[in-house]
C-alpha cells in the first residue's frame, strides 16, 4: 500500500487535541499535512483538560467529546467517486497524562472517536509502572525496584526500610501518572518524617490517589530514551536514541538526539530490549521505553505508550513525522513499508537538541505563570547548516493560566555539526524575548548548556539538582539599570531588589535625581541612554514601560530589552535583558509589622496558622498551589499573624498582600 493510498482510506474531518499548547501545536502541524481540520480544546466550550483528580474528569471527557462530535457530521467522498462512513473524528491525547489512561480510548468508543493511541490493554499494563517494570524483570531486563509491594504511608516505608536495611538515598515513584512530581528522592531520615505528606498530599490533588514504590538511586546515570513505533504485524521501527539527562526535579529541561557519548554495545542493547519489550507487551503503536545507563549496565525506567515529549526533537533528526507512524499503526499495515514513512520532508541535519520553556522561577524553583505583556519576534532561524525553531502558541495579552502545566514553548535546533548545537541553541535563547507578569527560564537554559561538563557531554541525571550552580546574583551594573529604569514610574530613597535592599546614588544638590528624563510625576531622573524613547502604559493601576536600552556588557555597549510590568501599587517585576528581577519600593516607617505577599499565582490551597498564632521561624504559614507544585510561604523571623487578607481557596497573584505580620525581634 503506497503512502498516499493508506491515508486516503483513513480519513477524518476533524481532529481534536490534547495537551499543553506547544505540543499541541507541533501535533496540529503534521495533522495538518494530512488535511485534517485540526480543532483545539481552546476553541470549545471547556477550554481545560479536566485534572485526574477531579472527580467528575470522566464527565467532562464526555461533554468534550460530545462537543466535539456535534461540530461536523456526514459521509466523506472517496477516491473514484462514492461515499463512505469512516472515522469522522479524530481525537490525539497529545503527550498528556490522559494519553496513557484506559479509559480515554473506551469513553471515545462510546462518540464513535478513535483515539490515536495504543490500545486500553496495553495502556493498563504500562499505566501500572510497577506491575509493567515487575514483568519486565521476567523477561531478564533489569530494573530499579526495590519492594514489589505498594505502599501509600510513612508507617510502610518505614517497615521497609527496617526490614532490608536500605541505605539513603532511594527514590519514591508513584504507580500510576508521573510528571515531575512523580517521583520524589528521600535523603534522610529526617526528610522522610519531614516532608513525605506533603508530597503525598500534592500526589492526591494532582492524580488522584496515593500509591507509590521504592526504587533504586543510581548515581551519575544517565536517562536515555528509545522511541519507537510497532505495527500489527509485528514489525517494529526504532528511532534515534534521545539523551534526557538534563532535567530538574524529575522535569526534562535539554535533551539531546542522537544520544552522543553512548557506546554502541550499549546501544544494541537497549535497541534489544525495546524490541523484546514491544513484542512481549503486545504493543502496537507509537511509544518510547525509557532507561538509566549507569557505565555499562542498563535499567529498565518506564514505558510510555503515547509520544514522549522529545517527539519533535527525534523526528526532526529521522526526518520523519511521528503523527505519521501513529495514524499508520492504526491501519492495516501488512504493505506499509519504512522507505515510505522515512521519507524526508525538510532538510535534515544529524544532530539536534530541544530546550523547554517554563513559567518558572528556575533558581528558587517557583512557578511563576501570569499575563504575556511581550511576545518573541523571531521564531525561525536559519544558517549555513544548523536551523532553530520556536514553538510559542502564545498570544500578547494572553494568560499563562496557575492551572496550566508551565510548558510555554520548546526551541528545537538541529545542525550539521556537533560542535556548532549548543552555541546556536545559546544565540537563539538569547534572542527570545518573553516578558509580563511571569518569569521564563531562558537564561537557565542558557548557563546550562554554557557548562564545560554539558559542553563535553559529561553529564548524568542528578547533576543539575546535586552539582549544578547557577549565577543567582545579578552585576551591580544591572542593580542600578533596574532602579534607574523603576524610577521613571515611582521614587523611593530606598529599594527591595529580588529581597536585597538597595539605596540610589546621592540626588543632586537641588534635591533631584540628576539627568534629563521626567516620570510620571513631573520629577526629574536619572539619564538612560534609550534606543528610542520608552513606552509608558498602565495595567490595573499599576504604571509599566518597556523598550531597549544600551548598556555596558562586558565592556562592550549592547542593546537589551526592557519591561518593568506592575505587579501592586508599589511593586514590579522587571526583565532587563536576561534577568527577571522582583522590586519594590518602600517607604520610611520603621515598625515591627510587615506586609506578608504571595511569592507565586495560584491558589490557597491550606492556611496553617489562626491570626493572632505565633509562627516559629521557617514555619510554614500558608500553602499556595500553582502549576500543580505546592509552595509553602514562611519567614525567617519568630513573628504573630495579626490579620489574614485571603481565606482558602482563594485566588492569589504573586506579590498579592496574604496577611499582616508582627516581627517578634
């Protein structure tokens, strides 16, 4: 069966999908290719994929699809004439956790939708990653499990850990979902007691149920991923290998294809493996098994039957389209040949990396979503053998919503050469320019592949939480750009910059600031050497500005951008060039009482203390939740609840006044 004659045969009028909207807009393109009318979740009446928790998500599964249904109905024409009732609707579960549920495929029987993705059995046996990592030991495939028992408290891990006498540091992975907080590595004794219920807590809130399995700490592994595609017929297709190793908190950051630095005996064998596994699960369509490489021994990780989140990265490599061998699978495929499915369609370069953008405060690890002020200019690069593109479905004036999941984009770069990958990737990073009420993490991504280790290649799962030290401070030079910048819109004789408290130069002898600007209050300020002049705006209230100014860098004179967004009356948050920067000013009064803010948007999510409660130091007093992390807010000093400004459940922006504090030093 040729290429074009298989698709003409499976055919739909529209496609829904799923997931976050930088992984739905790479789906959409190649659904597209397809002529598929591609409908987005954001176009319907619930706009969010409901949470796995929720206990009416069944439900709201069956209102979308049934909105879904309703959009369009009828016969398609076939070629030669004629017509015939074959699939109407296409649903594509993205790389959502929904994807690797049972019941999506079996709700969708019930609206007639085919879902594109492996079957509801083989989804329940990899959904229960410890039944599915137990099997594959029987299989002679080795694997990191330490119990074979699921537990679901403290009083269990304990027991476990009394009876074989295991060692720190292991890791806790749930059994069924995943995501970054799916996994959770115990230290100590002491953070075990310490800080397991809360994890719990947010495992019961974002899947639903609390169930999990100890497993083994390998250090200096690294993560190494095997995509792959199977049909009915038996036949399987890998792909190139992917290097997942530089993440955070269990959270993919970079990842690399083809998996440089990795012996090939190695690489035979987790081809080996992956073969064995899709052939003894019974596994037909697209998915990818997931391993730690620790020197020469290999352990089996997960399975994951839906397109892992580096699909684009990898099928841009093969110079292939992974939607195409997802939609294959679910045909007859006794004729589908891989000469036809491999085809290239773009110019392909060998080697190529992806870096994913979040709404976060990478260096405190907060998340930070809000509204999108400023949109990136330039999305598509192209040089003498390396290219980059940026997926950023984001519009101006578009809200990065607390119950999103915080992916804001992903830059794909491939290249002819090796060596030239990782310093484009870094141009391009520094050409992106995104700015509101919400932080990015594009500088992280930078100082990351700015490491000699990266840049060698010798780095392991753990070394970004264990070994990597980013640059928290930024130059004095751009402390005092941002307070000139700030005090075009408020003046202050003292400042709050990212929680350091900073006092401007000395005012001239008339009592002003020196220079030839004037802000919004008539009163003269520092000089700022502008590109053009700045532009001034307002948003709730609060006064903002933004443009491009020229400063010194490395004694050289450069052009950054520039937006200060107004977060209350007295507060900003200000990116000058790579650096988000929180400010605040503030006044004279010197009391004992402090006004106690949100360090992120969300909700509250639990409120620990009464007013008038004394609140040891580093307690936590109140818990937000934002992009499914919990945050817990404390202070460092002794201090009394005077009066709470929120009440539970309440939504909250970063920088909103939680409670009054009273100080007790």
């Amino acid at each position: 069966m040729k290429n074009s004659g298989a698709h003409s045969e499976f055919r739909v009028r529209k496609a829904l999908v799923l997931g976050e909207r930088a992984m739905e807009d790479w789906i959409a393109r190649s659904l597209r290719v397809r002529s598929f009318e591609v409908v987005s979740q954001q176009l319907l009446t619930q706009k969010r994929r409901p949470c796995l928790s929720d206990p009416t998500s069944l439900d709201q599964i069956r209102c979308l699809f049934s909105e879904f249904v309703q959009m369009g109905e009828g016969s398609l024409p076939l070629q030669g004439g004629g017509q015939q009732n074959l699939v109407h609707h296409l649903v594509h579960p993205g790389t959502t956790l929904w994807a690797e549920r049972p019941e999506l495929p079996t709700l969708a029987r019930e609206f007639g939708l085919t879902v594109v993705s492996p079957s509801a059995r083989i989804l329940s046996l990899l959904n229960h990653k410890l039944n599915f990592l137990l099997e594959a030991g029987k299989l002679g495939i080795a694997h990191g499990v330490l119990s074979s028992d699921p537990m679901h408290s403290l009083r269990e891990i304990e027991e476990f850990m009394d009876r074989t006498q295991q060692k720190f540091p292991f890791f806790l992975k749930v059994v069924k979902g995943g995501g970054g907080f799916g996994s959770w590595m115990v230290q100590s004794r002491q953070s075990l007691q310490k800080d397991l219920l809360p994890w719990l807590d947010q495992l019961r809130k974002n899947l639903g149920e609390v169930l999990f399995f100890p497993e083994r700490y390998f250090e200096g592994a690294r993560r190494i991923g095997i995509p792959f595609a199977r049909f009915q017929n038996g036949w399987v297709q890998v792909f190139p290998a992917v290097d997942a190793s530089l993440q955070q908190r269990h959270r993919k950051l970079i990842e690399f294809c083809p998996a440089l630095h990795l012996d090939a005996s190695i690489l035979a064998q987790l081809h080996q493996w992956t073969r064995i596994l899709a052939e003894n699960f019974g596994f037909v369509g697209v998915g990818s098994f997931e391993f730690l490489v620790d020197s020469d021994r290999v352990f089996l990780l997960e399975g994951v039957p839906r397109l892992n989140t580096a699909f684009p990265l990898w099928e841009r490599v093969a110079g292939t389209s992974a939607v195409d061998w997802q939609l294959a699978t679910l045909e007859d495929s006794s004729n589908v040949s891989a000469e036809e499915l491999l085809n290239p369609r773009i110019s392909q370069n060998p080697f190529g990396l992806s870096a994913r953008l979040y709404a976060e405060d990478p260096y405190l690890q907060l998340p930070q979503p809000g509204l999108v002020y400023e949109t990136p200019l330039k999305k598509q690069w192209s040089q003498p053998g390396v290219s980059g593109e940026l997926s950023f479905p984001f519009e101006r004036s578009e809200r990065v919503s607390p119950s999103d999941s915080g992916m804001l984009g992903l830059l794909l770069v491939t290249s002819s050469d090796e060596k030239k990958l990782i310093s484009r990737a870094q141009e391009f990073l520094g050409e992106t320019w995104i700015a509101g009420s919400l932080q990015t993490n594009e500088r992280f991504l930078a100082e990351i592949l700015d490491h000699p280790w990266v840049k060698e290649g010798m780095f392991h799962a753990s070394v970004l939480d264990e070994e990597f030290i980013p640059q928290m401070e930024p130059p004095p030079l751009i402390v005092q750009k941002v307070i000139e910048v700030c005090s075009l819109l408020a003046c202050s004789e003292r400042w709050i910059i990212s929680e350091r408290w900073v006092i401007p130069g000395r005012k001239s002898e008339g009592g002003e600031p020196t220079g030839g600007s004037f802000n919004f209050f008539g009163e003269r300020l520092p000089a700022l050497e502008w590109v053009s002049a700045p532009e001034f705006w307002s948003y709730q209230g609060g006064g903002g500005l933004s443009g491009r100014l020229v400063v010194d860098e490395a004694q050289r004179q450069v052009e950054v951008g520039v937006c200060v967004f107004p977060k209350s009356a007295n507060s900003w948050l200000v990116r000058l060039g790579k650096w988000f920067l929180t400010v605040r000013k503030i006044d004279n009064k010197k009391n004992n009482n402090i006004r106690f803010g949100a360090l992120v948007t969300g909700k509250v999510h639990a409120m620990l203390v009464r007013a008038t409660a004394l609140v040891p130091a580093h307690e936590p007093l109140v818990i937000l939740e934002s992009l499914g992390q919990f945050v817990p807010h404390c202070v460092p000093f002794p201090s009394t609840v005077i009066q709470w400004k929120v009440a539970a459940e309440e939504q909250v922006t970063s920088g909103q006044e939680l409670a009054d504090l009273k100080l007790l030093v």
